[in-house]
C-alpha cells in the first residue's frame, strides 16, 4: 500500500518528467519496430541443414551410382548477364565433369558411349532435329544473301559510275559531230567555190549519193542554194515544212499567256457576245421559205 | 523375402546382414513424380515433358490443384511409388515455381523458375539417347555454404538416374551442369560428342570430346528449404528473393509515381499563382 502511495506521491510531484519518459519511450519503441522492419531477419540453420544433410546424404554409396563430379574451381562471373562469360564458364565446368566422369565409368567397369550399331530412341525426334536443322541451313542461307546483296550493291554503285562516264562520252562525241557538221553548213552556205571543193570532197567520202547530184544542180544555177518564194516560204513557215508537226497547234504556257488579242473594252460592250454563244442565223424553215416565193 | 530366407538359411548366414547388404543396393531406388498446378501455360508443361524425357526415372502425373493442401502431394507419391516429387506450381499464369521435396519426411525446397527456355524453342543441335544416365557437374560454389551442400544433394538423388532404373540405358552421353551464379541455379544439358564433328569418325585418345548443348535451359532461384516434405519448419530463407509479385507493384507504382509528381506540381503551381497575385496596373483603365 505504503509503496503505490509513494508511487503515486512521485507522479504527483514529477508528473512533467514522466510524461517525458514515456514520450522517450514510445519513440524508441518506434523506432525499434521500424529498424526491425528494415533488417528482416532471415532464416539460416546452418547446424540443422548440415545434420539434414547427413541424415540423407548417400555418400557411401559407390560412385557410379551417384555420378556427380564437383568442378576444381569455383564458377566467376563478374555480371550475369553477361551470356557470353557466363555459358563459356558452364561449357568448361561441364567440359571437366565430362572428362573426369569418362575415367570414373570406365574405372566401374561400365561402358561409357553405346556402341556403333546400338540405336535407340532419342531424346529429340527425327522431325524436331529436322526443323533444327532446316533452321540452321535457313541461317546460313540468309547470311549468304545478305552477303550477295551487299556485293552487288557496291558493284551498282560502281556500275553507276561507269554508266555516267559512258553518258558523257557519248554525249561529247554527239556534240562534237553537230559542231562539225554545223560548221560544214556554214562554209557551206556562206558559197566559197574554193573551200566548196574541198568539202564536196569530204561530204562525197561521207557517201550521199543523191545530196550529190542535187548539190551539183545548185552549183549549175551559180553556186548558190536555191530557196522558194517569198510566198512558199510565208507558208512554210506558217504551216510547216519540215521539223517535225505534231502538237504544233496546241497551245503553248506562252500562247495561253498571250492576251495581246484580248480587248477589254470590246468585251464589255453589250454587243459583244461570245463566238461560241453567237446564235446562228435564223434562216427560216422550208414551208416559209417556199411561201414566200 | 521368402528366397532371402531361404538361401540364408541354407548357407548359415547372418539374415539380418544379408538384408541390409541387399537394401543396400536396392536403397538407391530414385523415382521422382512429377506434377504442375493447374493453370500452368505450354512452356511451363513443355519443360515438365522436356524433364520427364531426360529423367527415365520419373512418373507424370496429372495437373492438380494443390495450393493449400500440400499434402496431397506427399500421398500421390505414395501411390505411385515415388520418394520425391517436382511439384511445378503456377501463379498467375506467369510465375512458375518448383518444389524439390523428398516425399515422405523431407527436406523439401522451392524454388523460382527463372530464364525458361524448353528444348523446343532452343534450336540446339545436340540430342542424346532417351533414357541414358547423366553426368552431373557441380560447381564447386556448391560445397562454399551448408545450404548448398544440401541441395546439391538433393540434385544429386533426383536428376541422377540410378543405374538400372527400369527404362534407363546403361550409357553415358551427356551432362546436367549445375552452377551457382549471382546466388542462383543455373542448369544446363550438354550432350558429350565423342565423334570427330568434321569426319565422323572416333577421336584420338588424347583429345577432348566436345559439347553440344540439348537443352532446356533454366535458372533455380532458391526460396526457401523445409525440414518436411511441403511444409515443416523453415531451415533456410533466401534474403536476395524478391517476390515477382513484389518487382511487379513497384514498377506499377514507379509508373504511377510519375503520374502523383505531375499533379503534385500542378497544384504547387495553382497555390503558388494563389500566394502571389499579380499587381493591379494603376494605368489599367485610362482609356476607358
């Protein structure tokens, strides 16, 4: 009794600096249950997993019954993800296991590969090994192309090339013939009986026989081309004589531009109808036309 | 039974050693049953058959539904004479995970199946005879902790097939490779070719036969180990595990988080607009 009194005389006089302490300790329990919230503790029985292991381990038994080989040293690889280390480190582990189980089977005394003529089912059938293998050929089939293509297209890219010097080439020899036959109608018209001569000679070894005997004819009437009329030339040259006809008629971007015919007045006076709105003249029908006679 | 008795009696021999001399040889009687969830997808049922095909020891058993009675499992492998079980458990449609257990009395592990790739989808040339014994390769990263040790154990009595199990072949033409990487399993299946690849012909005796991978491929991230066979109290966690469902949320949530910051600027942006209003122009209305 003596002591809950005095107890209760002690909160009394210190009631602040209980209220304190309990303020203290509600914040270290906090914070208590948030670290054991961070730091999970994790189960490791380490002594119950090495007695499981004993307990059901078959280390006794010989090897060709267990056939398991642990590798020299221990799998390094810096990143997982890495597939290229990490399946080479697996190649070489299961490489080792195959060599050193090879001695231990052949120490049991038990035959290692299976006879030449001994055939049996496999683990993947005839088809799945069939499509594995037309996926293979199908690779290396694609590669083959790709490779083909890239090929040719390097050689268009050259071909190209040569194709537009040809062009060229071909172009200069054409303009260098128009130059040259260009020139030969010049001398030709400016009428130099001396230099006449020597291209009769030239055009003669060019082999136009019946430009010949017509030339010849010019020559006769006083070495000078012979040209029509004023009137046939007005004509030809209106209607066309020579040069090539089609689409003469067809209006042109500059024809259809031209409005110098155009008369704004006379468009605008009220006389002026259009040609394809002119009304025919009336001419009257036959029985009206036969009365009035 | 009764022939052991009888040739014991004949020769004089100790029964009881004759017995345990024969269990002796018999104990290594392995067989594995293995068994999906329902709601499993076609990978998840093609590596169980990918499985079933190298392990002539094991037994395929129909899909079950087994999420809460775990022991069901336990009794199946009674009936079908199994003492351990893969018990291939699907979640979501997504996550597969894969109990190892030791039918009757433990241990029992689970595992997260990881980086599947069934024989199937994996074009790779090798192939190996079915039903022949493997090799088993173990990392040496295996003895490194006690928990390792354990399951490497446990690999050993389940993907070893014993020899003369009733439809193995008594050859060797390939290797289960387990490795510890990154405080995961990683399995793979190399058939061991000892022919020459170029003449086909057999190698020199001093060469090294080389390997062609078969397949499937897979990783085994360790979750938990039980004393019991599904169930039982926990002797090993795996504190690197983070539960799929766990990555999943937080990648919804880092999507969701962009979403919260553009609101939370907008309405900063209102309140701060709120705090301070621009000043009225005294030269607003001269022209009115």
């Amino acid at each position: 009794m003596s002591d809950s009194e005095h107890e209760h005389i002690y909160s009394d006089n210190d009631a602040l600096l209980e209220d304190e302490e309990t303020a203290l300790e509600i914040a270290a329990l906090e914070s208590g249950s948030m670290q054991s919230e961070k730091v999970k503790e994790y189960i490791n029985h380490k002594a119950a997993l090495a007695a499981l292991l004993e307990e059901i381990s078959q280390k006794n038994l010989d090897w060709i019954q267990r056939c398991d080989i642990v590798s020299s040293a221990p799998i390094v690889v810096e990143k997982a993800d890495n597939d290229l280390d990490r399946e080479l480190s697996f190649y070489q582990q299961a490489l080792e296991a195959a060599i050193l189980g090879k001695q231990q089977v052949l120490k049991a005394g038990v035959p290692f590969e299976r006879p030449n003529d001994y055939f049996a089912e496999m683990v993947k059938s005839d088809s799945h090994m069939a499509r594995i293998r037309q996926k293979l050929l199908d690779q290396q089939k694609g590669i083959q192309n790709a490779e083909e293509a890239k090929k040719q297209r390097q050689l268009r890219k050259y071909g190209k090339k040569i194709q537009q010097e040809k062009i060229k080439e071909r172009e200069d020899q054409k303009k260098a013939a128009l130059e040259k036959i260009s020139s030969i109608k010049k001398r030709l018209r400016s009428g130099d009986m001396g230099d006449a001569d020597d291209f009769e000679i030239d055009i003669d070894s060019d082999g136009e026989s019946g430009k010949k005997g017509k030339l010849g004819r010019d020559k006769a009437k006083g070495g000078r081309k012979l040209l029509p009329n004023k009137k046939r030339q007005n004509k030809n040259e209106k209607f066309g004589f020579g040069g090539k006809k089609r689409g003469m008629k067809n209006n042109t971007a500059e024809s259809s531009a031209d409005l110098s015919s155009f008369s704004a007045k006379r468009n605008k006076s009220s006389k002026f109808v259009a040609p394809s709105k002119r009304g025919k003249s009336q001419r009257p029908g036959k029985s009206k036309r036969q009365r009035a006679f | 039974m009764a022939t052991l008795y009888k040739t014991a009696k004949s020769e004089f021999m100790d029964v009881d050693d004759l017995i345990e001399e024969k269990e002796k040889l018999t104990n290594i009687k392995h067989r594995v049953l293995m068994v999906a969830s329902r709601g499993s997808t076609y990978r998840h049922r093609h590596l169980l058959n990918d499985l079933e095909a190298l392990l002539p020891h094991s037994k395929k058993e129909a899909k079950i539904e087994a999420k809460k009675d775990m022991e069901l499992l336990n009794e199946l492998a009674e009936i079908h004479n199994c003492n351990n079980v893969f018990y291939f458990e699907t979640r979501k449609h997504t996550d597969l995970y894969m109990w190892i257990s030791r039918a009757p009395s433990g241990p029992s592990v689970k595992f997260q199946v990881q980086n599947l790739h069934t024989m199937d989808e994996l074009k790779m040339t090798g192939n190996c005879l079915k039903g022949s014994r493997p090799i088993l390769s173990f990392d040496a990263n295996f003895d490194s902790e006690p928990h390792l040790q354990l399951l490497k154990e446990i690999f050993t009595q389940t993907f070893g097939v014993p020899k003369g199990a009733r439809k193995s072949k008594p050859f060797f033409d390939h290797v289960f490779t387990f490795s510890v990487v990154d405080g995961r399993i990683w399995f793979r299946n190399f058939q061991i070719a000892e022919k020459d690849s170029t003449t086909g012909g057999d190698l020199a005796k001093d060469d090294k036969p080389t390997l062609i991978e078969i397949g499937p491929r897979f990783v085994l991230n360790p979750i938990r180990i039980f004393e019991g066979s599904f169930g039982g109290p926990t002797l090993y966690e795996n504190p690197k595990f983070i539960s799929p469902n766990v990555i999943r949320a937080n990648i919804l949530r880092q999507k969701a988080a962009k979403h919260a910051g553009r609101m939370n600027n907008a309405t900063e942006r209102e309140n701060r607009s709120k705090e301070n209003p621009l000043p009225v122009d005294p030269l607003k209305d001269v022209f009115e």
